[in-house]
C-alpha cells in the first residue's frame, strides 16, 4: 500500500474499542484535541502528514457498517472529481487532481459516487463486501449501449 | 486602553452598583447580558462604564438570559474572561446552560440578585433561584451585604480560574434588600483589584489555532459517569483553594472571610442558620437575646454553599443544643434547603443537635428582629426540653392560621 | 482571507480536508458533503459550533472528534450565541493584545439543522444577526428533526409525512407549509443569505466564500437530502438533491443586504414537481387519488414562488 493510501494512524482501531479509563484519566471538561502537535498549518498538510490524536475519528475504522463496497477502476477514471465532492465520508482519496483510489477504514458502502460517476461504464462500481479488487474489476461491465 | 476610576476609600454603593464596580476592575474580556430585575442596575452600571471608556472588553447585550449564558459559554470556550447577572426568571431561564457551562468546565463569574420565582409574579428579594441552581455544579457564594458583594466577586474570579478548579462561579445577594440598599463599601483601588484578580490564563482555548480542540462533546453511558464524577470532585476540591484566596484576599484587604461564617457560637446553646441578609438581622438578634434575656444565641452563614460546606458547618453547630435552619424559598412539597443539609452535617456526629425548620420571607416578605429573638426563643424552648416542641417546619411571618408540617417522634 | 481555488472541481480537490471520516452520519447523508465542502472553501482557522442534532451527535461523541479546527456544542438553540460570543472573545482579545496569533485569518461559522434553526433556536439565531456579528450560519435542512426520528419541524413542506403529523386513514401528513427563512433572515438582518444544495457543488461553494467574506452575520440554507427520513436509497443522495433544485422545489437564490436578489440556478429543463415527491417515501402518499389536490397545491406555490422570485430579481428590490 503506497504512503498516500494509508496513514498508519487511520482506522486503526474500531469504535467502542477504546481503552476504557477511570474518571482520573478522562479528559478535562470532556475536551478533546484534535491533533497531537502543533496543527497550526493543519489546512496547508495532507492527512498522511498530519499528527492525528488518539481522539479524532481518523483514527477510528467503520469499515464494518459495509456490506457492499465501491471498488475504483483506474482505466476508466477521468478524474472529474465527482465522487470526491461527494463522498459524505471523506473517503475518496484525491491527490494532484487525480484520484487515488478508497478509504475503505471510512467508506460505509453508501453508493453515491458510483451514482455520481459520469464515465460510461462507470469508474466506480458496488461489490460484495468481500471480493478482491483484482476479481472485481476482470467482471467489470463494457459501456452501455443508449437506447435510441 | 481603558481608562481607570481614583475609588474613595470609602464609597457609598448598594449591591448592585459593587458589583458593577468590581466586574469592571477586573477586565473583564466579554459580557453578554439581559436585564431583569432587581440586578439591571449591574447591567446598566457596566454599560455604563462601556460607554464613558472604563471598559476594554466587549458588551454584548442579547436577546434572553439563556443567550447571557450561551454567549458567555462561547465566549469563555475561545479563551478569556467572562461574566454576567441576572435574577429570578432570568436565572430559571439559563438553568439549563448553567448545567452546560458547568460540564465544560468553564471560569465564568455569574452575579445573582436573588429574586422569587414565579407563578405568582413576583420581583422582590428571596432564595427560590439561588436554591433552583444548587446542583448545577457551580461554586456559590452568598453575600450578606454591599461590600461582601464587592469583594466576593473578584474572590470568584480567583477561584473560578484556578488552575485546580476551572470552574464557574456565582455570587449570591439579596434582591433589593442588598441588591438596593447604598452602604458604605470599601473598595480596592482598579491596580490593586486587578493585581489580586490577575491575569486570565486560558486553558484548551479556541482562539489558540496550534491546538484545535473539541468543546461539549457527547457522553454515552460508556463516558458519561467518569465525567461527572471527574467534575464533582473538582467542585469538592475546590474547598482549599477557596480557602487559600479568602486568605489572600485577607492580605490585600483586612477583611477576613471563612466558607462558613459563625457569630458567637462557641458556646451557643441555640443557633439560627441563614442566608443573606438575614445574617445580619439574626446578628441584632441574637447579641439582644444575650444581653437581655441571657439566652446564649449564635448565629452561622454559609459564605459558600457550593461545594455544601459539610465539614465546616458540622464544626460550628456540633456543640449546641439546637438549630433553626431558615429557608427563605418556598420548599414545594419538602423541608428546606438549608434544613436538609445542616441536617445532614449534624446527623454525622456524637451530640446530634435539634433541627428545626423556618420557611421566610418570601417574596420580599420582611423579617424583623423580633420575629428573629421568638424565633431563637423556641429554639431555647427545644434545647430545654430536650426534644422539639414545635412542629418541624413551620411558615414565620405568614398571615392565617398557623402553617407547619411534621411531629418529632418522642425523644429527639 | 485564504482562498481556495473553486473555478473548477480538479482545482477544487486538490485542498486539505478538515472534516475526517469514521463519523456516525448515516450512509449517504448529505450534511457531511455540505460541512465537508464549507471547511475545504477556506484555508482560514474555522471556529464552528453546531446545535443538537445529528451534525452534532454525529461528529463528537466522546472519545471521538471529527472535526480538525476548534468546535463547540453547548446545546440545541445555541450554537448561534455561541458562534456570537467566540467573536465577542476575539475581537476584545484582538483589541488587546492578548491573543496568540493576532494576525492569524479566523472565521466564525455555525450549524444547525432545521429544528434548531427554524423552530427552537430561533430567537437566538435571530439575535445573533441583529446584533451583527461576523458570523456564517449554516442551517442544513432536512426538513424535520432527523437525530430523534423524523418528527415534523417548521420546514416540513406540506404533504410530507413525520412520526409527529404521519400519512395516515384520515391525514395526508403535513398541513402547513414550509416556514421562509430566508425571507425572514433578509428581514432580520442578514448582509448576506443564500439558498444552497450540495448537487451544485460550486454554487454552494461560491455562496460560502462570499458569505466568509463578508463582514457580517450571513445566513446560508443548504439542502440536505435525508436518505433516512425522506425515505430514499442512500446511493440517491445527489440524484434527489438534483430533483429539488430543477423542479424548483428548492430554488437557489441569494439576498443581498436584505434588497438584492439574485437567483443563481436556472434549471434547463424545469422538471415537474411531482418527479421530485415520487423519488421519497415520505411523500408516497400524495400519489393516492384522494390526495390529488395536495399534488396540484405543490405545483401552484413552486410555481408562484419561481414567479414571485424572478419577479423581485428583476425590480431589483
């Protein structure tokens, strides 16, 4: 997995799998910090170079609310940027104007961006949770003839 | 820069105006408030000082009380210092931000003219709001006169900011009774005010974008335990600090104050317990009764009544023989406030003294001093007997036929 | 104020995002790509507070934050005061010289759903605007109280059916129509207010940088398409949201000062109302014959609204 695709504090842990810790050791006034060290250029750093706290959901995983998931063909892609805006979970990884591929610790499998995918066939398409990039895209469909 | 005021050293204020001095002397970075009677006086007096160029900080005049709240929550989360007064409705009206300011751990100094609390309307001096707040996890303190208030209000902005504490913090007065009456205050002067009260130190700021932090997160039932019991003993532990800054505050100003204030109990047989101006009253009443009729009369005020002064109040009434705790809001349906706790205090102890119950005063009722001396008169009457021979709560004060609730079994 | 570059969605993806993933918004929610889409308009320090409601409940749930700038929830009315009272902070710290980096851009933003927004935070959003704060307040707009379970709310259109006024033997849901907040924030106030909808990304996107941009308190209401509680396949999101904004249903427009309106979108092909009723189950109902009348009702206010709207557009008034 190139660097890009993974930071290695993403989805590391599910949730509700954190430490449960004593009233000694909870936050200050239930605050929680975003960032480990200093954030203050955190708009100008790209999530694989950022400090992520132990609190921020980054590092958190939802990969099980799955049961299909959007597997991303890099032939067909145009890098519209589409399922990018769209993503309600930040999980389409964009670097450069191109698209990278998921975020599968943070997609749900909700299916927007293959509905907002405008290349015919389309570039991202729903699967079984449970089948390997590779297969998926030896099934994927040729372009759809439009009835006249 | 703001601009200072040259204080005599003796000035003529009622409570409200004290406050209003005192919340100016300590630079404060924003108000938001609402008017409400008995304490627009604090408001106007600020906006006041605003316009004539006393004030570096921000005013924020908003639309209700639990925008005051709101507004200063939000405020005191990006970092800085923060205060407002209301009364009354106003304070039912914020309650719930109370709770909210409270959890999040917030400094914020909240000035309270105590006022009734409707249905029916009423806009004079009584407890109902102060004990409507008493679990919303704030320090309180309770002034018994104009300077009291002055000076407990920059206490409340050392306590608050306490690094051990960060918590926010009301000051209690009587509604008109304080809130009106012009007495002599000695204040100290804007440096010296400002020295004692010190610079605002910001913990888990908004304003600081190096560290961008999350305020009012949610608690389910895995968290929400820890966090509260995390907050209790903060307010429980803010005891000592209170203590070490009265001590401090005795250095700069000569007045002494304690969390729980006693007069003439160390060999009392009988003790009223009161809040507020009452205090005051009970004082008159009880130095009469020992001149006059050789009762040995004392009286206790809690100074702070949050965090409950469990450990002081047990020391000052453990000795005597019995108590007349005085509740001046309605006790809808229970015994009041001040009885249930005293009484609790006392419970936890070898002698356990009488307790009996007074509701007052409500709505601005006026209690005198002979009401006062017939009331320690029965409490002499309890401690003689060895047993309560009233009813344990009874109405002082109230027109038609005599109102109480609850025999003792017999023995105590 | 730090820009980004929104001319094009290449352009446009290539910022840092500041909302991160593993939230609990539902698949499919829209009010993620509209929160999403906001933080990623500036490269500004964001202070943002949010009411109540499944933005909130949704995005800090202890031990977990989602959000990467300073955030702030008191309670469900507030977040409006809150927003108002962080700028109360920093312009007393800023006039003395106390805060840390006084150079360093800030914008102060709000969230709320429509419950809050419309219904119980009302006055305070209300009072924040006529105060003028410098401040943006995002209502996102699911048209009922979607975090409790879809009760109906003063944005729930007419015919739409809630757990609080449902479709049922003798009702056909809803009977009022949808409140106009943004006519009633032109009147209270606003420099700046705008109808947005995620499905025209750079729409929305340029409505928010204008509306960070001005000094002033600024009021934007985003469409927010509930895959739970319209009753439609989280997958339609985007595709709903487009039936909205052509059909009319939720015409996108902006007032300026209170006087200057603009109307943004102008669907090329205007789409009949009942397109956009048929995509959700809330409204299925409406498609009984007994109810034909609430369908024809539809169609007449949109239509008069689009009248009314590009009546005033054109007086310039």
């Amino acid at each position: 997995m190139s660097n890009v695709l993974s930071n290695e504090k993403r989805g590391m842990r599910e949730l509700g799998a954190e430490k449960k810790v004593g009233w000694d050791e909870v936050t200050h006034g239930v605050v929680l910090h975003s960032f480990e060290d200093d954030a203050t250029d955190v708009a100008m750093r790209k999530a694989e170079d950022r400090n992520y706290s132990e609190f921020n959901s980054y590092t958190a995983t939802v990969a099980s609310w799955r049961v299909v998931k959007p597997v991303y063909n890099r032939d067909i892609c145009i890098d519209c940027q589409n399922c990018w805006v769209w993503c309600p979970d930040s999980s389409i990884i964009s670097r450069d104007k191109q698209i990278l591929g998921i975020d599968y610790d943070h997609c749900k499998g909700c299916g927007v961006c293959v509905e907002v995918c405008p290349t015919n066939p389309k570039s991202l398409l729903m699967f079984g949770e449970a089948i390997s990039s590779d297969d998926a895209i030896a099934q994927w469909p040729v372009k759809e003839k439009k009835e006249k | 820069m703001a601009e200072k005021i040259d204080l005599q050293e003796i000035e003529v204020w009622d409570g409200n105006y004290a406050a209003a001095q005192a919340l100016r002397q300590a630079q404060i970075d924003v108000v938001a408030a609402y008017p409400i009677t008995p304490s627009t006086p604090i408001v106007e007096g600020y906006a006041s000082f605003m316009a004539d160029g006393y004030i570096d900080g921000e005013f924020v005049m908003v639309e209700s009380e639990h925008a005051a709240m709101s507004g200063c929550v939000g405020a005191a989360a990006a970092g800085g210092r923060v205060a407002t007064a209301t009364s009354s409705q106003g304070f039912a009206l914020m309650v719930e931000v109370l709770y909210q300011a409270s959890g999040m751990r917030l400094p914020i100094v909240l000035n309270v003219a105590n006022r009734a609390l409707a249905a029916p309307l009423n806009v004079r001096g009584d407890h109902s709001d102060m004990y409507l707040g008493r679990d919303s996890g704030w320090v309180q303190m309770d002034a018994f006169n104009a300077q009291e208030v002055y000076d407990m209000n920059l206490c409340a902005f050392r306590i608050g900011e306490h690094p051990d504490v960060r918590l926010p913090v009301m000051v209690h007065q009587d509604g008109f009774l304080t809130s009106h009456t012009a007495q002599n205050v000695r204040p100290l002067s804007d440096d010296d005010a400002y020295k004692f009260i010190g610079v605002f130190q910001p913990v888990e700021e908004m304003l600081d974008f190096s560290r961008p932090v999350t305020h009012g997160a949610q608690t389910e039932e895995d968290w929400h335990f820890e966090h509260k019991a995390r907050q209790h003993k903060a307010l429980m532990d803010a005891r000592p600090v209170i203590e070490s800054v009265f001590a401090e505050f005795e250095k700069v100003s000569g007045r002494k104050y304690k969390r729980v204030e006693s007069y003439m109990t160390e060999d009392a047989e009988v003790i009223i317990v009161a809040l507020g101006s009452t205090v005051e009253s009970a004082r008159l009443a009880a130095q009469q009764l020992r001149d006059e009729e050789g009762i040995k009369a004392g009286v206790v005020g809690p100074r702070v009544i949050r965090p409950f002064p469990f450990d002081a109040i047990r020391d000052a009434l453990e000795n005597c023989k019995a108590i007349g705790a005085m509740d001046r809001s309605c006790p809808g349906g229970a015994l009041g406030m001040l009885f249930n706790e005293v009484s609790a205090a006392v419970y936890a102890t070898a002698k356990r003294p009488l307790v009996t119950n007074y509701i007052y005063g409500l709505g601005g009722r006026d209690l005198s001093i002979v009401d006062i001396k017939a009331i320690f008169r029965e409490l002499k009457a309890n401690a003689d007997a060895g047993k309560i021979t009233t009813q344990i709560q009874q109405f002082v004060g109230l027109r038609g036929p005599k109102l109480g609730f609850f025999e003792t079994r017999e023995g105590k | 104020m730090a820009i980004t570059s929104v001319k094009n969605l290449k352009e446009f993806s290539t910022v840092n995002e500041r909302f991160e993933g593993a939230h609990l918004l539902c698949p499919g929610c829209a009010h993620s790509m509209i929160v999403r889409e906001l933080m990623n308009c500036s490269d500004d320090n964001l202070v943002i507070s949010t009411n109540t409601g499944c933005l909130e409940v949704s995005t800090a749930v202890y031990p977990y934050t989602s959000w990467d700038t300073s955030w702030i929830h008191i309670g469900f009315e507030n977040a409006a005061t809150a927003a108002a009272g962080a700028e109360a902070m920093y312009k007393a710290r800023k006039r003395k010289g106390t805060l840390k980096n006084p150079d360093a851009p800030v914008k102060f933003v709000a969230f709320g759903g429509d419950g809050s927004t419309y219904d119980i935070g009302f006055q305070w959003l209300s009072g924040a605007v006529e105060r003028g704060h410098n401040f943006t307040y995002i209502c996102l707009d699911n048209e009922n109280y979607a975090n409790t379970g879809g009760q109906r709310s003063s944005s729930t259109p007419i015919g739409a059916s809630t757990t609080t006024a449902p479709a049922g033997r003798v009702s056909y849901g809803e009977k009022r129509n949808k409140k106009d907040m943004m006519a009633i924030m032109a009147a209270n106030g606003a420099s700046y207010v705008a109808q947005v909808a995620p499905n025209k990304w750079k729409n929305m996107a340029q409505a928010f940088q204008k509306a960070l941009s001005i000094d002033g308190p600024c009021y934007i209401n985003a469409l927010s398409a509930c895959t739970t509680e319209w009753k439609f396949d989280p997958k339609d999101t985007i595709n709903v949201s487009d039936l909205a904004t052509d059909s009319l249903v939720f015409p996108l427009y902006e007032i300026i000062d209170g006087t200057e309106l603009n109307i943004t979108y102008r669907p090329k092909n205007i789409l009949p109302v009942k397109d956009y009723l048929a995509a959700q189950g809330r409204f299925k109902h409406l498609f009984k014959p007994e109810n034909a009348h609430v369908l024809e009702e539809w169609q007449k206010r949109v239509d008069a609204k689009w009248e009314y709207l590009q009546r005033r557009e054109e007086a310039r008034v």
